[in-house]
C-alpha cells in the first residue's frame, strides 16, 4: 500500500504462478486497510494478462 496520485489506496497484484506452484493456506481473506483500490489495469497490462503473458512487451497490441 502506499500513496498513489489521489491518495492512500490498496494494490492487487496478478500471481503468475501455476496451480502446483502455490503454498497450501487456508483461504482466509482480510479486509482492505484502504477502501480504494488501485488495480494498475492500463490497457497494455489487461491485454497482457489476458494474453497469458508474461510482460507487456510480448503482446500484440
């Protein structure tokens, strides 16, 4: 979390990992310490995960 360009927010992050490649914890969820959410979703970046890959430069946009 830190300040972005209208203040104090909570970030999402995209996990690239696999299935097999992430711990197994119990799906506990903890509310949001910032009601906003910056998601960082500019159009290169939507496109890329949509894509499945792994930079914003291998996409063909």
């Amino acid at each position: 979390m830190g300040d972005g360009p209208c203040g104090p927010n909570s970030e999402i992050f995209f996990d690239f990992q696999t299935e097999q490649e992430l711990p197994k914890n119990e799906k506990n969820y903890l509310p949001l310490a910032q009601k906003c959410v910056d998601v960082g979703a500019g159009l290169e970046r939507i496109v890329m995960v949509l894509q499945g890959k792994k930079n914003t430069f291998e996409i063909d946009l």
